[in-house]
C-alpha cells in the first residue's frame, strides 16, 4: 500500500470535515479507502492484547494495519491543523464557488456509490428513501442546547466521530445541532486539557463501537447499506446548496455572529433579493471541477488497487 497516498487522502478527509455539512467518510468512500478504514478500526479491540502477548508488539501493529491508519489520521490532523483557516476564510469571503464545489462534490459521490451497488432492487431503493428522509430531517432540525457537562462532553465526541466516519452526515454539524459545537471549539482554542481529553474519550468509544457495527452491516447486508448511506448523502444537498438567505444567526465562540437557520434560494431569486451577482458560471464551473477531480480519484483508485 502506497502510504504516502493514504496520507494525501487523509488531508482531503480533513479538509471535508472541517465544514459543516460536509464529511470526511465522503472522501473515504470516494477514494476507495472505506472499507479498510472500518475494518483497521474494528481491529483494535482486546483481542489486540493476545495478539501482542503471543507474537509480540509488531505482529499486532500489523494486524490492525497500522501504517495505514497513522498515514491517514496524520493526514487527517495535518489537515486541519493547516487548512481549517484557508477553508474557513474561503467560505467567509467565496461562499458561492466553495459551496457549489462541496456540492458538486457530494452530487458525483452519489453516481459513484451507486455504482457499487450490484442488485437495484425496489427494497433496496426503499432504504435509499429511509437515507434521505433522515438526513434531510437532520439538516432542519433546530439546534439543541446541551450543557457541557462531563457526560455530555463525552457523548457528543461518541456521536460526532460516528457521524465524521458516515457518508453525508458532518460530524461538526452535529456538534452545531446538539449545541455542543461552541463549547468544544472554545477548549481547542484555549487548549481546554479537560474537556478535549472527555471528548477524545468519546470519540475513542464511539469510533470503536460503531466501527463494528458498519463494519458488520456492510458485510452482511452491503448493498442495502450502500442504499442508505448514498440516501443520507442525497439528504444532505439542501444543507450544501451555494445559493442561501440566512434566517437566523448565532454566536460563535469568538462573539461573531454566524448563519444558524437558512433557506435555500434558486440564483435567480438571491439576485433579486440581496441585489448582487448570484455567480452562475463560476458556480457551474465549481461544480464541475469537483465532479472531475472525483472521476480523477476514481481513476487513481483503480490503478492504485
């Protein structure tokens, strides 16, 4: 395995999930990295322990294919660690192109994913509906606003890293829903050591168990699976549609106010009502690129294996 590769895919997952509403199990499954990344994880259990007690430390390393998850976390962190700010200054100051760009993005992933899926039946199609219909009442829910409690601190880790390794749900999204997005955003910034260790406890927990669980599910039931995880990708496009009017707003951990209630507008009507260019061709232009940069990948992918 190519793990300077995996590494770069790992910044692209990074970079995914530093936006709300989009996810970094996207680019995974996009990249051809899915299935690996699920059974690495769900490696890494007790039996880990024997495996190390019997044929020593490097045995154990390999079994739960080490290289390969620190070639893609460390790409992950990197990412982030590096690209959070130019990707939160460009939605700042060029929210239409980089949105149009996640959305063509999300739109080409579902053709691909569809691909994998080897018998369309009508039961099958009725979970791709299941997918959509729950991600879409996920993108309008109203926020929650959960005290940062030592529990609750934990369980938000355990349901945002679930949601980070899911096609279509943005593990920072549901953060903001359950109103815990600020909170943990503030102990990154002053380097909260306590309250980032119980939320590392939680995504710890929560990415060992459901790792098992999705692990399980797309070995025994794959194809209906495959059906809601492109639903709950489908879902998720009204969340990333480029044209928007914000409803309501929110404050965020540094006293700005930012968008929390949106309505989606065609671009016609975002010309009309905030009077300014709707950027069309630069939109399609967007789009189109990231529906060539994933037909790229899947390329790559398929030479690479």
């Amino acid at each position: 395995m190519n793990y300077l590769s995996t590494f770069f895919k790992g910044i692209a997952m990074g970079a995914a999930d530093v936006v709300p509403g989009v996810s970094g199990g996207t680019i995974a499954f996009i990249t051809g990295i899915y299935d690996t990344l699920l059974e690495s994880i769900r490696r890494i259990n007790p039996s880990v322990l024997g495996i190390w007690k019997r044929e020593g430390f490097k045995a154990a390393f390999n079994h739960i294919n080490g290289w390969f998850l620190i070639s893609l976390f460390g790409g992950v962190f990197t990412s982030i660690a590096t690209l959070a700010k130019l990707i939160s200054w460009l939605l700042a100051t060029h929210p239409i192109p980089i949105w149009s760009f996640f959305f063509g993005l999300i739109l080409v992933s579902v053709f691909h994913i569809l691909k994998q899926v080897e018998q369309k039946t009508i039961s099958r199609w009725t979970f791709l509906l299941i997918g959509i219909a729950f991600a879409y009442c996920i993108t309008v829910l109203k926020p929650l606003q959960m005290e940062p409690t030592s529990i609750n601190v934990v369980i938000a880790g355990a349901i945002a890293i679930c949601a980070m390794i899911l096609p279509g749900i943005s593990g920072s999204f549901i953060l903001l829903l359950i109103g815990m997005y600020t909170p943990v955003l503030a102990a990154v910034k002053s380097f909260d050591i306590g309250i980032l260790a119980l939320f590392l406890t939680g995504c710890v927990l929560g990415l060992l168990s459901f790792s098992h669980v999705l692990s399980w599910l797309l070995k025994r039931f794959r194809d209906a699976t495959l059906m809601f995880l492109t639903g709950l990708m489908i879902g998720t496009l009204p969340k990333i549609w480029p044209w928007k009017e914000t409803i309501t707003w929110r404050v965020n951990s540094k006293g700005e106010q930012v968008p929390l209630i949106q309505h989606n507008l065609s671009p016609f009507d975002y010309e009309h009502i905030f009077n300014q260019s709707s950027q069309l061709c630069m939109a399609i232009v967007m789009m189109l690129v990231a529906i060539a940069l994933v037909l790229g990948l899947e390329k790559y992918a398929q030479r690479s294996n």
